[in-house]
C-alpha cells in the first residue's frame, strides 16, 4: 500500500464539492482550544508568524514512530526493520538537541531515556496486527456548514464487522479528564466514517499508546486482573505478583534471584515457564465511548467555537488589535508553553506577559524576604524624582 497525501489541487477540488471556502484539520482547530495566541500567529497573520522555538523532542520523536509503523503497514519494512529504523533515527534525533524538558536538563535526560527505552520495546514487542488494515486513511467531515479533512493513522475491520478507527500515541497515557480532553479528533474521524455510510454502532475508536503496555495477571484465586504498564517498569511492577507465583509454585529457594532477575533484565522471559504462563501481554489499546450523544456534543463545541474564531478575527481585521487572542489563563498551559510551544516568549506575547509578571513575583517576594517592604521599595523606584 502506497500513503498519499492530497494534494493543494486536490484539496481545491473538496472546497468546490462542499462548496465551501475553508477545510478545517483537527490540528487547526486544536490549535485554538490549547492557545488563541499561537492559532493567532498561525492562521490569522497574513504571512503567519514561522516558529522560532523548535527544539522540542516530543513531535519529531512521535513522528518517526508514526512513519516506522506506517512503512511496517504499508509493506515497505519487516516486521524486525521496525527497531533498526527507531534506533537508526533515535541516534540522529539524540544528536540534533531536542528537548524533551526546556527547563531543567537532568529531567530532559531522564525523560529522553525512559522515552527511548519505551520505544524500542514497542517495536520488539509489538503485537501485529494480522487483519487488513487501511493506513492514513484520508476522511471529510462535515460539521454543520464547516468541512473538516484529515487522516486516520489506522482503520481495520475485526472479526464482528466492526471499524476499529486507531490512533498511535507516544504520549503518556489519558486517563480521566484528559482522556474527554483529547477524545475530539477520534470522534471526528468516527462521524466522518459514519457519513460514508458505516453504522455508527460497527465503529469502535482507539488510542494505542506505545509507552506501555496491557498486563493481564492471574491472581492467586484463578481471576485475572489487567494493567496498563508502562514498558521500563514491567519488572518493577510486576514484583509482587511474581514473588507469590514463586512461592506457590514452589521456587521458594530462588525467590530473590528470580526477583532481581526480573527487576534488571525488565522481562518475563527470566522467570520459570509455569510462572511466565500467569501474564499475557498486548499493545495498550484504550478505547473510548462512542454514541450520538458524544458525537453531537462535539460538533456543539466545533461550531461555536470557530464561530467564536471567526468573530475574533473580523474584530482584528477591524481593529488590529492583536489582544483579542490573548490567551485568558497561560498559568494553568505553562508546562505547554515551556516544553512543546514552538513559539518562544519573544514571539508569544501572552507568554512572554506571564514570564514577566512571575519573575516580579519573585523579586517582590525577595525583596519581602529582605526585610524590604513594599512601600519601601516604591519609595526607591522614585528616587529620581529628588534630583529633578
């Protein structure tokens, strides 16, 4: 299977079949609901403001991952390329000085470690799938009057007939609130294999996320429990299990050896077979809830929110005043805008705004520490005034 992309002709060709002026992409709306500024310097600039800040290791990292599998799917690789290809662009990425943490570099190198570690035992261990699959598979949306396009990493059919919509994810894994803040685009790409005529209720939607791994472990009484592990704690997190199958099955002699065995070499594969037998291991599937209702809460959300964006921008058009985009509270993004912005602080205003009000934060509260008051302080900034 050869992946192509449209093409700007072809894209031309969708807006005069859904007679519309704009396709919108999951990554242009996204952009917005993270930060109004950036979607400002991104599309509402006319030239768009270039990124200045591109270091961070996070996408270029999850885009050869992407790439690797996509070669896998698509027949161009084997199955054991899949780890020399990560490790042959791992060693170029290491050299090229990505971050993966902008502010504090003992955190960058243990992150870029376990990160890579993660990685590489995904692609030594992960669980192919067999059935036919359609990669990149290119879907157009329509939402209300807006038309969305974009690609689907995977979408296979399982044995019920029903449409598995993947997304591969390198990410830490969603849990909780996160998952119902990062669920939009799936859903999308659902509505929009629904509108091609699949049953809503054949459609199931999916993150794999490549850090971890799925555990199923068969406890002491005969049930089975599943965990989601992330890779380089396998043998960390497994101890306990362990070390009560060992004794049960009689390794009571050998007990620590096994354990520490386990915890260095991070595999089962240490471990007596009778004892390997209690875990199963797959790829760490997670999947999400999908039903109208779902569907249309987001498609509420799509259409007030760019009629929100177009609002703001005829207003700039109007005024040129740039603070209709300024982000409402970049204290709670500021782990964003430190590690994955591509825009510096320099270039992002609201960003730049908060660096500024916290570093008087602190020199304020230096000053207090000092035995310095605030109206001392005044006082000083005005002395200048005694000379005029």
């Amino acid at each position: 299977m050869r992946i192509i992309r449209k093409t700007h002709e072809e894209l031309q060709e969708i807006k005069k079949k859904y007679n519309c002026k704009e396709l919108w992409s999951w990554s242009k709306f996204n952009t917005y609901k993270t930060s109004w500024y950036e979607y400002f310097l991104k599309y509402v600039i006319k030239p768009r403001v270039p990124e200045d800040r591109c270091d961070s290791a996070y996408a270029p990292y999850g885009g050869a991952a992407h790439t690797i599998l996509e070669n896998y799917y698509s027949g161009k690789i084997k199955y054991e390329d899949m780890i020399k290809d990560f490790e042959d662009v791992l060693f170029t990425l290491e050299l090229s000085g990505l971050k993966f943490d902008r502010t504090n570099e003992d955190k960058n190198k243990n992150t870029s470690a376990k990160y890579s570690i993660d990685i590489k035992h995904f692609f030594q261990n992960h669980k192919a799938i067999t059935s036919k699959v359609d990669i990149e598979r290119f879907l157009v949306i329509k939402v209300g009057e807006h038309i969305f396009q974009g690609y689907a990493d995977l979408v296979k059919k399982d044995e019920d007939g029903n449409f598995i919509i993947q997304d591969w994810k390198t990410s830490s894994i969603y849990k909780g609130a996160k998952i119902d803040a990062e669920k939009g685009q799936l859903i999308l790409y659902a509505e929009g294999l629904n509108q091609l005529g699949v049953p809503l209720n054949k459609i199931r939607i999916c993150w794999n996320f490549l850090k971890y791994c799925n555990v199923t472990i068969q406890q002491a009484n005969g049930k089975s429990t599943e965990r989601q592990i992330e890779r380089i704690k396998i043998g960390e997190s497994l101890q306990s299990n362990a070390k009560m199958w060992l004794k049960k099955l009689g390794y009571t002699d050998d007990l620590d050896y096994y354990l520490e065995s386990l915890l260095q070499t991070n595999s089962i594969e240490c471990l007596p077979k009778d004892v390997q037998e209690r875990y199963v291991f797959d790829d760490c599937y997670v999947y999400i809830p999908l039903n109208e209702n779902v569907i249309n809460d987001l498609n509420i959300n799509i259409i007030e929110t760019i009629a929100e964006i177009k609002n703001k921008e005829k207003k700039y058009h109007e005024t040129e005043d740039d603070t209709l985009f300024w982000d409402e509270d970049v204290d709670s993004e500021s782990y964003y805008f430190a590690v994955l912005c591509g825009y510096s602080a320099k270039v992002h205003k609201p960003y730049g705004k908060y660096l500024e009000d916290q570093k008087i934060k602190e020199q304020n509260k230096d000053n207090l520490f000092a035995g310095v008051g605030t109206d001392q302080m005044q006082e000083d900034d005005m002395s200048w005034l005694d000379n005029i």
